[in-house]
C-alpha cells in the first residue's frame, strides 16, 4: 500500500507498507530521499485517524476537502500561514481529542514533515496530512 502526500515544494512522502507489515516513510526532494522516523510515521497515523473520525461524526454532509480546509484554518491560530504545535493542541482540544496526541507526537510530526526550527507545519503540508 502506498499513499502520496505533497508539499508546498513538491516533495512527496511515499509511507509504505512492506512485507513484514511495517512502514518506512521518505520525503523525496527530487533524487534526494529521507526517511521519516517511525515514531513520526505512527504519530502521523495517529494525527489522520483523529481527525478522520471526527470528520466522519461531525462532517458527514460536508466533502473532505471542506472540512480539511476549516480545519486548517482555525489550526493557524495566530493567522501567520504556520501552524503551530498549540495551534494543534488547541485543536486537538476543541473536538473532545486532546488526550489522543501528547505534545511529543506533535513535535514529532512538526519536525520532520514541517519546519523544525518554527515547530510549525504550513496549511498546505497540514491538509495533505489530514
């Protein structure tokens, strides 16, 4: 099983499911690959299935893409185009989730798929995420 997801500079992170039912994860920048730890890669699988079920109960009528889109936007808690670690938590918090995810997990993610020295994750790498 591969999922693609992309970035904002074209990078697409390819999590693969090999043989003995484990992932690797690698963000691939043209010809130059990295890997994803897999401490990220289950924090991410934590991240989508949080918001995948609170999708499914609270915006069932809604399309995917609009519900990614409000989330996202109350995410940017401080209207800067990043999405911060409390951006996130303060999330997490309002949809009845905050004890899903602890801070780590989130950090995790921020670091690896978004820009560690912020702990932020652009809007555009968020939605691919969700």
């Amino acid at each position: 099983m591969t999922t693609r997801v992309r970035s904002a500079s074209s990078i697409s992170t390819k999590i693969t499911a090999s043989l003995f039912g484990t992932r690797t994860a690698s963000i691939t920048p043209h010809a130059n690959a990295r890997l994803l730890s897999p401490h990220a890669i289950m924090a991410a699988d934590k991240f989508q299935s949080v918001f995948e079920e609170y999708r499914k109960c609270n915006y069932a009528q809604e399309t995917p893409s609009r519900f990614k889109k409000e989330i996202v936007k109350y995410a940017d808690k401080n209207k800067d185009g990043d999405i911060p670690v409390e951006g996130i938590e303060l999330l997490l918090l309002n949809i009845g989730a905050a004890g899903r995810l602890t801070r780590t997990e989130i950090e995790s993610i921020l670091s690896e798929i978004g820009e560690p020295k912020k702990m932020a994750i652009s809007p555009h790498s968020m939605m691919m995420l969700l």
